[in-house]
C-alpha cells in the first residue's frame, strides 16, 4: 500500500500543538472529556491494542461542537452581537447551533432542502434560525456566504478554518494524554479538519503514526493527496464524511502530516457499526465508525499496533441503525430467508414447520406465492423468515430440509 509522499520543503503549518492546547484551555470547560478506553474484545478480533475515544458522548453527539467553541469564544463583541453563519445538514450545525445558543450568539445554518426533517428540528432546537436552500451543501454554503456578506455576519466553516481545525485538534490531546502507548491513529476524514487537528498533536508529541479513512464512495481527500480521479457520489452511511471537496487549508496539512488515507466499502462501515453496539455497546454513526472498519478491512496493516479510534459522532437515523443490524444478522447467518418450492395440498406447510421446530430454528414470517411464479399451477413457493443461532445452524437446517426431499435455497443479500 503506498503511502503519501512528504514535500521536501514543506510550507510552515497553519497550527500548532500550542494553538491546540490553547484551544483546549478555551473550550474544556464546556465540553464533555469523553472517557478513552480500551477494547479487549475488539483486539482480540484484529490483532491489535484497540483504544476507542467516545466523542459520540459529547452534548450533540459529536466532536464537531469543539472547533465551533473554540472559534465561537474568539470572536469579539461586535461580531458576537452580529452573529455567524454556516452551511450543514448534520454535526456542524447542531454543535454550532448549541453552543452558540448558550453564549448567545445568534446562529443562522443554510440547509440543504434534501435535509432530513429530524436534523432541521434539532437544530432549530438548539436556538438556530435555519434556512432551507439549494440541493447541497455546495449551494448551501455559496448562500451562506452571501448572507454572510449582506448581514455583516461571521462565517463558521466546518473544517476549513484555523481556529476550528485547532479546537478539533483537542480529541487528540485528551485521547493521547489517557492513552500515552497509542502509536498509530485511525481518524475519519469529510473536509479533513478532525485529521488536521489530530495529526499536529500527534505529530508534535511522538513519532505516532496518521492514517487517514474515506468511504469508498467519496475519497475526496484521497484524490487530493493521491493524484487520483476516483468519482465522488452515491448514497453512503457515512454521510458525516461524504464531502466532494476538502479544504484548501486541511489539504495542506494532511500532505504533510498524514502517513496514509485508506478507503472503506459500504459493507465494512455496516459491520463497524453493528460490532460498536454489539461488543461496546455504543450506537454510532457511519462516519463514527469508519476508523473501526479501516481496521478490520486491513487487518494486516495495524496487527500489533497500538490503536486509537475516534468514534466522532452518534448521530444516526434510528430506522436506518435498525436496517444495518438486520442486514448483518442475515449476513452472519442468524437472520435467513429460505425460498422453498412446494405441492399445493394439505399439510405441505405443517411439514415444512415440522423440519424447522427439529432443528430448533424460530419462525419470524411466511410468505406464500401462488400467482406470481414459474412453477405449475399446482406448486407453490414459500419464503420462510427465521432466526438461527449461527452459520453452522442455519447450514444444518437446510441439510435437513434436503434431506426430507425439499428444494430450498437462501434468498442472497446484496
């Protein structure tokens, strides 16, 4: 895997492991220290020494309210009076939003109209006045720029923005301070803020290790870095980092700082998500577990290495957290749809049930079809729904079905 390739002659970094410090003296206060802990369990499954940083404890669920604050208590009065300005459908908004809130700062955040209801009532819960324009973030934050402009107000960009990447940069201050052994760390990047902030820490404080992760289907930064062309687009699960473009200022600092990016499938982020609230008992969001899934997608990379994981946000639809755990019951096999060909008579079913209460397999839904088939008028197919405790189970159910002369097949997941 090929790594990034350092200028020679690198250009002076924006921050620095005292202006993150500062940041952190600025903002401590008002911010959960979420706890650093480790993951027995989650190092035995990767062969590594797994560290988790907890910052979907945070007030709003997400790191994001660190870089707000901390450019929020540097504004002065007259810019406070005025208040500021920002484009987002998610974290950004909501830590902005509450923060802003408490200090009375009036907030304004432009929205994409395609926002989710929920995220606009949470963050116009927060005190925020928001607006509903254009059909991305990109329009969204030209908008915003121009109320910026109209109004006299301060524009609080995501990411690309000194003071918010130094107020980021305070994850990995705490993280390294509980866990002083950690020597790589695997941080998600959107717009590169969280890394930017992270790396100068960990670059200023140790020869530790910063290896950045992307979804598969917006490796914005790694394009950046990498040279490469690779399409940004589609719907992923981890929406937080769904960014096209990264900033001109993050760019900068992750060419120098950062040792690698990595890409993640749609697959391996499911899977992080559900082994979080499966071994830690902790719900995430997509782009909350994108450091754990970089993890198990290159297993080889980090074995022996001491881990840290920034889990950066929580904030996920609970209908679509219900989807991604359904979908790796099925996946590990204890969630299983049988497709099964039958005679159209009597007691066909009841002999079908009788093979699934032997092998000890729980029966959720049926599913009869007579109509809509290939088979002669007097089959039919039924899809049976059913629990089982594992792969091997479910194995030895449909060799038992086999077995009594039935032609059963799993209905595949994508």
């Amino acid at each position: 895997m090929a790594t990034l390739t350092k200028s020679a002659a690198a250009d002076p970094l924006p921050i620095t492991l005292d202006d993150v410090r500062a940041a952190h003296a600025r903002i401590a206060a008002s911010i959960v220290r979420t706890p650093t802990l480790i993951s027995r369990t989650l190092g035995q499954l990767t062969g590594a020494t797994v560290y988790l940083k907890f910052e979907n404890l945070q007030f709003t669920a997400a790191y994001k309210e660190r870089g707000a604050l901390n450019k929020l208590l540097q504004m002065d009065d007259a810019a406070r009076t005025r208040g500021v300005i920002a484009a987002s459908a998610g974290n950004h908004a909501q830590g902005l939003a509450y923060h802003g809130a408490r200090l009375g700062i009036p907030v304004t955040i432009v929205m994409p109209r395609t926002t989710p209801n929920v995220k606009v009532s949470q963050t116009q819960g927060h005190g925020a006045t928001v607006i509903l324009h254009g059909e991305n973030v990109d329009d969204s934050l030209a908008h915003a720029r121009e109320l910026a402009s109209e109004r006299g107000l301060t524009i609080v960009h995501p990411f690309n923005d000194e003071q918010v990447i130094a107020g980021q940069g305070t994850v990995a201050l705490e993280m390294l301070a509980a866990a002083p052994d950690i020597d790589t760390m695997i941080i998600p990047i959107g717009g590169g803020g969280l890394i930017s902030g992270c790396a100068t820490v960990a670059k200023a404080q140790g020869n530790i290790e910063v290896i950045g992760v992307e979804a598969e289907l917006y490796p914005s930064m790694y394009n950046r870095i990498k040279g490469t062309s690779l399409p940004c687009h589609g719907d992923t699960l981890a929406e937080g980092i769904a960014v096209k473009e990264p900033g001109s200022i993050t760019s900068g600092i992750v060419t120098q700082l950062v040792d690698d990016i990595v890409l993640v499938s749609e697959r391996s982020l499911e899977q992080a998500v559900s082994l979080l609230l499966q071994i830690e008992k902790t719900v995430v969001e997509g782009a909350g577990a994108a450091g754990l899934a970089a993890l198990f997608a290159y297993p080889d990379r980090f074995a022996g290495k001491t881990v840290g994981i920034v889990l950066c946000g929580g904030n996920i639809d609970t209908r679509l957290l219900a989807n991604v755990l359904l979908r790796d019951l099925a996946r590990s096999g204890r969630l299983a749809r049988l497709r099964i060909k039958l005679q159209d008579r009597p007691g066909a079913l009841y002999n079908v049930a009788r093979i699934f209460d032997q092998e000890q397999v729980n029966i959720i839904e049926v599913y009869h079809q007579r109509v809509f088939s290939t088979l002669p008028a007097k089959g039919l197919i039924t899809d049976i729904e059913c629990e089982t405790r594992d792969a091997a189970h479910l194995a030895r159910l449909m060799a038992a079905l086999e077995a009594e002369g039935y032609d059963a097949s799993p209905v595949e997941l994508a």
